[in-house]
C-alpha cells in the first residue's frame, strides 16, 4: 500500500475478471465516507503487484462526521421494529448468495487468496446474516429477573444498543472480519463506521454497497479507510463500543485508549495455534485437517495452526505424511476452484515469512516441505513449509509467522503435548485429533484456548453458534452467536417497586426493621426456589 497526494489518473480500464473490472472499483470507492479527499490510497492486488485501484483516504474529521452521521441515523434505525431489522438482513443474504461469484473475485484480488479461502468468507458473512436474523428477537426480548423482593418488586433486563460501533479490522479477511462484525451490530440497533486495513478496502466497501441495496438507511454503516493511527484514535474518541481485529501489538495501543475514554471493546489479536495428535488419531483425515489448518488463506488466518505436537507412537508415520501433502498444495493466482493456495498479503508479509524460516535454517531447523518463496508465480508467494528440530532461540518457535508455516513437535505422552501446547502467551484456537471423543474433550478441558476443534482444524468452533475469543493475549471478549450480538448492546435494569418502597417502614424501628429482615433471610434459606 501506498498513499499519493490526490490524483485523478484513475488506473487504465481494466476488466480483472467477468466481474471485477475498474467501473465496479471507482463505484464502490466512491462509496467510502471521505468528503473532499485530498490523498488516495493505492490497491495492489498481491497475485501481482499491479495497482489494483484507487480509494479515497479519510481524516479523523471524515469519521467524526461518519460516527455523526451514523447516530442521527442509528436514533430512528432502533425505534425499527426487531423483525423489520432482521428482514434487511435476509436481504443482504440473497444479494449477497445471488452476487457470491462478484464477491469471490474481489475478495481474491484485493486478498490474494485461493477461491475456496474467499468462498468460506462468503459463506461465513450469509450464514452471519441468517443466523443473526434468526436470534435478534430472543436476544433483544426483555427478560424477567429475580426482584429485590419477591412479588413486590418487578425487574426486567433489557438490551438497548450501545449507538455507534466502531469497528478496525484487518486485510486477512477483508469480507468476513468487517461485515461479518457489523452484521450483529447493526441488527441490535446500532449505527456502524469501520474502518478496514488500508491493503483491502473494497470487500467492506461492497458490503456497505450490498447493504444500501437491501435497504440500510443512509449514513447508518459508514466505510471509512485511512490510517489505522490517525483515524484508530479519532473513533475510538467518538464511537460507543469499539471491536478491533489485529495484531497483539496494536491490540494493546486500541485497548489503552478505549480503557482511557472509559469505552468498552473487544480485541480479537493473534495466535500461534497448536494442533495435537494423539496416538489413535486416524492419520489419514489428521494429515488433510493439519494442511488445511497450516495452509487455509496462504496461513494468513487467526486460527491457522503454527505448532504441530505429534505423539511419538505416530510420528515417524504422521510427519512424513504431512510433509507430501504439504509439498501436493497447488499454488496459483487462478479465479477458480482450481488451486489450493494463493499467496502472502504482500512484501512485509513475504519478508516476515522469509525472516521466521531463514532464522530457524541458519539456527539448525530441518526444512520437511517447502521453506522458498516463489517468484515464478508471483512476487509474494511462498510455499507450505514444514519444519522440525525447532528450538527455543528460534523466533519462529514462539512469534506468530502469519504465513503457511508450521514447526513440528516429537512429544513422549498426551501430557507432555498438553503442557507444550499451553506453553504460549496466545491462546486462540485449537486442534485435537483422536478417534475417542471422550479423550479429546477431556484434552480440551486441559487446554487454556478460546477454540477447541477435535477432528477438526479451524472451521468447526468458527462456524460454531458458540462464542469465539481468546484466552491470555490473543484477546478480550467474544464474537459469534449471543454473546457476539449481546456484546453490541447495553444491559439496562429496570426495576419497579410495587405497594411499598425498599426502606424501615414508618411503623418499625430501624433495629426492629434489621430483626425482620435477619429473620426473613434466615427463613430464605431453607425456600431453595428462591435465588
Ligand atoms: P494490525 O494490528 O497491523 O492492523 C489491524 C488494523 O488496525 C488495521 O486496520 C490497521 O490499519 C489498524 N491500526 C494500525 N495501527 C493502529 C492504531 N494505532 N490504532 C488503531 N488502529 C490501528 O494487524 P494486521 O497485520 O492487519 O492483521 C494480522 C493480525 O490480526 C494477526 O496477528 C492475526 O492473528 C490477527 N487477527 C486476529 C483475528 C481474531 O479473530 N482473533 C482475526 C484476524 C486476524
């Protein structure tokens, strides 16, 4: 990415595919909420290095005006009925499902990822929708709650949402980790400003467009894209809730400022996420899960497995397995199901992987599969690589890589692969493979990790309607089914007192008052149905 002062030179047309080509770039970029740009930001699209496009750059003064924007919006948009809401949801569903090859495109040339990566994003974002649109009500429904004194007093939990949300998210996943977080948001009332990573603004900005069409309110989901500083700080400043996707690093910048302006968020940070194979794995479906955990979008996924702990009775047949599958992944820039793997984000990425991978050669890690980038069919792809012999002054032993890298590990039992897979300040997600269910949760409940897929390598506890977050720091709060919609909205109480108020009658004493009220709470005691 780069930024150049204002230019009208617009790239050559250009038609990338059937679908994408610079009219669909310069509407969609039109789109972002940047009044009178002054710089532009060039789009590259990493199966090449050729520019892409041209989005327009936002000021901290373009998002206050978007989060003003979106909270005159966002004072109508919650008087909405619930059903009315979550109907637009449906909406965005079937644009979204009758546009998925557009999308697919998009989201492959902006990211650089292989067609299945970019086809499980879609399905990620319209299984988001329905599943929202299916639970918002029971969400949202006020609850009765225990009152301070039974039958006299009235209490319900509601859930009114918070206003404007800001979200920050990555290039990773440019269609998942922005609509995907807004969907919930917007359905609970809220009004929305993102702001995605500058190296893929159009798959949020198409999101915002599919919206539009479906009948979101203008000014309610604004796109913003610019510098994550700059504009990091001024919607931290003016949103309600923050929820930021990224690095452990500038995770612990968002969440300093959020805690100094007293404004709630969530930090969904990074992982070095192990995979364990216990001695009855069944190898075969243990050896595809591990090349998909290490190879799913270039390795450039959350939950992407970095760390491979084998037990000894199956290793000497596992690791050689792992590595011809490694060495089988087709690699290419196609817009079709035809290739398994696309390539690194681009040249800080490329160097990154390089760095973890020359490091640990030139320390005396053994290269199973892999280990070289690949110019021949791109600037930034780099094949799955495999390594062993990886020791403690190895950076890649502990930094997460973010690349199709992982370091396997000969382990003596399944404690030992317990304690080594703890052994991380990350705690994301998780992959145990076994064929007795019972042992492998019994495993999980030993492991301190967000997400744990036994027989699976990432995509069972994603999909999952159960909340997904991290332990240690690989993040704060949870996204994904209640929780993850619940977390967008206040918690208000509202209790009413009925017949007498909570206070010494004028009748009693306030020591006779004490004795009543001891007496009661004893009686309280041996009445177990109430709490
Ligand atoms: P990053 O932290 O560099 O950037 C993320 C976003 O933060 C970008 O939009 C960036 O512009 C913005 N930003 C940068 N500096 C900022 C600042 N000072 N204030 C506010 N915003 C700022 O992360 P990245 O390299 O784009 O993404 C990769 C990382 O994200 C990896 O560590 C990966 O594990 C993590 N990730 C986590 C999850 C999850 O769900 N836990 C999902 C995807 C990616």
């Amino acid at each position: 990415m780069s930024t150049t002062v204002a230019d009208t030179t617009q790239p050559a047309e250009r038609q990338w595919s059937p679908l994408v080509g610079s009219a669909l770039l310069a509407r969609l970029a039109a789109r972002a909420a940047v009044a009178e740009p002054s710089e532009t930001i060039t789009v590259e699209a990493p199966f090449t290095g050729e520019r892409l496009g041209e989005v327009p750059k936002g000021s901290s003064a373009d998002v206050s005006a978007a989060v003003a924007r979106a909270r005159d919006a966002q004072r109508e948009w919650a008087r909405w009925p619930v059903a009315e809401r979550a109907e637009l949801l449906h909406r965005f569903y079937d644009l979204v499902t009758a546009r998925s090859r557009e999308i697919c495109d998009l989201v492959q040339l902006e990211a650089g990822k292989a067609r299945r990566d970019a086809f499980e994003e879609v399905l990620d974002v319209v299984t988001k929708a329905r599943h929202n649109a299916h639970i918002v009500a029971a969400c949202l429904h006020p609850k009765r709650r225990q009152g301070a004194i039974p039958l006299l007093t009235r209490t319900r939990e509601l859930h009114p949402p918070r206003g404007v949300v800001g979200i920050i998210s990555p290039w990773n996943y440019p269609f998942t980790l922005t609509v995907g977080d807004a969907i919930p948001a917007l359905v609970a009332g809220n009004g929305v400003v993102l702001k995605p990573d500058s190296l893929t603004p159009y798959s949020a900005l198409w999101a915002a467009e599919a919206m539009a069409e479906g009948g979101m309110p203008e000014g309610l989901f604004a796109i913003v894209p610019g510098s994550g500083a700059e504009l990091g700080e001024a919607l931290i400043d003016a949103a309600d809730y923050i929820t930021f996707t990224g690095s452990t690093a500038t995770g612990r910048i968002v969440a300093a400022q959020a805690a100094s302006r007293i404004t709630d968020c969530a930090m969904e940070l990074g992982g070095k996420n192990p995979l364990l194979v216990l001695p009855d794995a069944r190898l075969g479906p243990a050896v595809r899960g591990a090349t998909n955990g290490i190879c799913s979008s270039a390795g450039q996924l959350c939950v992407s497995i970095e760390r491979v702990y084998v037990h000894d009775a199956v290793y000497d047949t596992f690791v050689p397995r792992l590595a011809e599958s490694l060495r089988n992944v087709r690699l290419g820039a196609q817009l079709d199901f035809s290739v398994d793997m696309g390539c690194l984000i681009g040249p800080d990425q490329l160097a990154k992987v390089t760095r973890h991978v020359d490091d640990a050669v030139a320390k005396g890690a053994e290269v199973l599969a892999g280990g070289r980038a690949r110019p021949d069919l791109g600037p930034y792809f780099y094949e799955p690589t495999l390594l062993a012999g990886v020791t403690e002054d190895m950076t890649v032993c502990r930094e997460e890589t973010f690349g199709p890298v992982a370091s396997v590990y000969r382990c003596a039992s399944v404690d030992e692969m317990i304690a080594r897979a703890n052994d991380s300040e990350y705690g994301l997600s998780s992959s145990v493979w076994t064929r007795d269910a019972r042992a492998g949760r019994a495993v999980a409940e030993r492991l301190h990790i967000g997400a744990v897929n036994i027989n699976d390598a990432y995509a069972a506890a994603w999909a999952s309607a159960s909340p997904m977050g991290g332990f240690k720091t690989s993040g704060l709060g949870r996204r994904h089914g209640r929780a993850g919609l619940l977390r967008f909205t206040e918690t208000q109480t509202v209790a009413h007192q009925r017949i007498a108020h909570i206070d010494t009658p004028p009748f009693l004493t306030h020591g006779q008052y004490a004795k009543v009220l001891g007496l009661t709470v004893r009686v309280f005691r041996h009445i177990p149905w109430i709490d």
